[in-house]
C-alpha cells in the first residue's frame, strides 16, 4: 500500500509539473511503444522563464559555451555574452568579430547533461533572418557522434520554407575529423502548416528510438524515418549519449559563395535572434495497472545495466539517483569511470575491453555504501 501511494504521488507531481510548463496541451507525437510510457525529463527541459544565466534555474541545467573548449566552424567565434535569457525565451545572436571583416561572435548554449536514446526531445523556435545557421542539434562528447535536428538559414526565401536534417560520425583519430557518413545525408522537409519558419516559432523534434533509427518530426509531424546505415571506428552506430547544443553559427561556405551577414544586418535585433521558447525532453519508462485507481501510473525506476553478457556496449539507466559508476576488471584494477545523473541512460563502449568478467560497482552520489554486479564481455 505505502508503495503504491508513493507511485501515485510521483505521478501527480509529475503531471502537475508538466502541465505548468510552455508546453502544456501539446502532445508527445511519438509514441513510446508497448508497455511504455513518456516521462518528463526535468534535468534537461526548460520553458526558459526567468531572467539571466547567473541563478540555479539556468545553471544546473546549461553552459553558456560550447562542450569542448571548440569555438565553432568556420568563421564562427563562440562567446557567453551573444547568449541571453530574457523572462520568456532564451535567445542566441552574432556580433562582428573585433578585427575582422566576415568573423562572427556567435552564442552557444549546451546542455550540462547527455541524453541516450530512446528518447524524445522537442523544441519551441522562431530562426533569425541573417545568414547565420539558426541550429538545434546533438553531439556526443567525445565528438564522434552528431544529429542536426534543424540547420536553418534565413536569409533566402527557399531557406526559410524548409526544415534541414543531417546525421554524422566522425573519425576524431584524423586532423580535420573524417566524416565517415560519406556523401549527405541532409534532407528538407516541409509540411501543410510551415511555411515561412522565420515569421513565428514552430516545433522541431526527434524521436530518437535506437543505434540505428532516429525519426525527425516538424510540428508535430514525422518528416523523415531516417536509418543510419554508417558506423563509427568502433563499428558501432548512433550508440553514444548525446548533449544538446542551440547556437547560432557563420558558415565559411556561404562567405566563399558571397554570401555573409553585414553589420547593418548584426545590428539589427529584429532579423539578428534565434529565439527558443522551449525545450522538453522526455524517456521511456514502464507503465503498471493500478489496482486500487484501475488507471496507468508510472512505475519507480532503480539503477540497471543492460545487456550482460556484452560484446560492444553496456547501457546504464540510472533510475531516479545520480551514481558514480566504476568498472573494474578480474584483478581489481580500474579500467573506466562514470558519471550518471538521474532519470539518464548511458551508452557505455566496451568493445576496447578484453573478454572476461568484470566488476561494475556503483554508488549513489551523497552515499558511502556501494554496490557491484557482475559484468561479462564477450
């Protein structure tokens, strides 16, 4: 009994706090599969209502720079202050570059978290009108992984009408990085109720649902069942979580063609902002029957790890706690740490390892008791 008024209280505050948010009344598009259910991912989504980037409301949540300490493509420059969050929406703008002609300050915000597959993940965006790319996209951290949700440019009409989407991993052993996607993969896409996307905010999102499968959706429409068919140095596909990055970006292509925003054009606030309005995310988890109310609840999750055996990754759900994850090998010695943050799921490599059985020992963050399992690579 107790354990079930607890499941039912979550649930209802969950669903208090998802019906308070920007996003309230519009539904998930995708549908979370069998015996499953949405859930909110609080860690990562944010309606953005509360001024500045200095308080816990931002900071627990984003970084005002990108992953790595990467200033961007091109003739991109990322700085914190072309970022800013005004009471309604977080906005990101270019600046001419000091002592350039065509360089751009641009602002980048990424979140402080990863997120791994299944999910989804949806954003609220009105685009500039610049020739800035105007984005919302994914990337692994080690920077081998890559999921452009939207690329857009405003400053062609034919630009403005369509929804981009690209994949891409990386070869990061070569300098530049080797795109091992081969030819593009870029598809655009439209639907009956998006025109020109730059006149108002619209929803773009994905359904990522595994390795190998990711669904792109506008407005609540799916405009592309994309199969990644490369695979990485690893052999492996989409396998890594991802962060999130919402960033305004000069491309050099586009200065080579003659195309580039002027200073009349970065000083103009009106066409110069890539607004967001919102971003939610959410996972999956497994849904009971209740007994006592005859209506689905959201079953509590605990730490697990999955598939054991392994021979190329192991997946560590970190249920409703943050954990430090170490992995040891037949000997004791240390061969990997972990980091994992409630409500998450992890894609952990393993393929490197030798073939044996392992010691996954975790701990939950505030605790000195620890736990350790088993884990057999093939």
């Amino acid at each position: 009994m107790k354990k079930t008024n607890f499941l039912i209280i979550a649930a209802l505050l969950t669903n208090y706090h998802c019906f308070s948010q920007d996003w309230n009344g519009i539904p998930i598009p995708a549908a979370a599969g069998a015996g499953k259910q949405w859930q909110i991912m609080d860690y990562i989504s944010d309606s953005f209502n509360y001024n500045g980037k200095t308080g816990t409301a931002f900071t627990t949540k984003w970084k005002d720079s990108y992953v790595t300490s990467w200033k961007g493509p091109g003739l991109t420059n990322f700085v914190p202050a072309n970022s800013t969050v005004n009471g309604s929406e977080l906005q990101v703008i270019g600046s001419r570059q000091a002592g350039t002609t065509y360089g751009v300050n641009c602002g980048v915000v990424t979140s402080k978290a990863a997120i791994g597959y299944p999910c989804f993940i949806e954003v609220s965006m009105k685009p500039g009108m610049t020739s800035l790319a105007n984005n919302f996209w994914l990337i692994s951290a080690d920077q081998t992984r890559e999921i452009d949700i939207i690329e857009i440019y405003g400053h062609t009409d034919w630009f403005r009408r369509r929804m981009p989407s690209n994949y891409h991993i990386f070869d990061t052993t070569t300098s530049p990085p080797t795109d091992l996607t081969g030819n593009s993969h870029q598809q655009f896409h439209q639907t009956a109720t998006a025109s020109d996307l730059t006149t108002g905010f619209n929803r773009y999102g994905i359904h990522w649902i595994n390795a190998t499968r990711v669904d792109f959706y506008l407005n609540g429409v799916r405009v592309r069942e994309l199969t990644v068919d490369a695979r990485g140095t690893d052999g492996q596909a989409m396998i890594q979580p991802m962060h999130i990055v919402l960033d305004t970006e000069n491309h050099e292509w586009l200065t080579n063609a003659g195309t580039h925003p002027t200073n009349a054009q970065l000083s103009n606030t009106a066409i110069n902002r890539n607004r967001y309005n919102w971003i939610r995310a959410y996972k999956t988890v497994n849904v009971s029957k209740s007994a006592n109310l005859n209506k689905e609840v959201i079953t509590s999750t605990e730490f697990k790890f999955y598939p054991n055996p392994t021979s190329s990754i192991v997946e560590i759900n970190s249920g409703d706690s943050d954990y430090n994850v170490e992995l040891h090998d037949s000997s004791g010695r240390l061969v990997q740490s972990i980091e994992i943050v409630k409500n998450s799921t992890k894609q952990v490599p393993v393929s490197h390892l030798k073939s044996g059985v392992y010691l996954l020992k975790y701990t939950k963050v505030g605790e000195s008791e620890s736990k350790t399992e088993k884990l057999v690579i093939k």
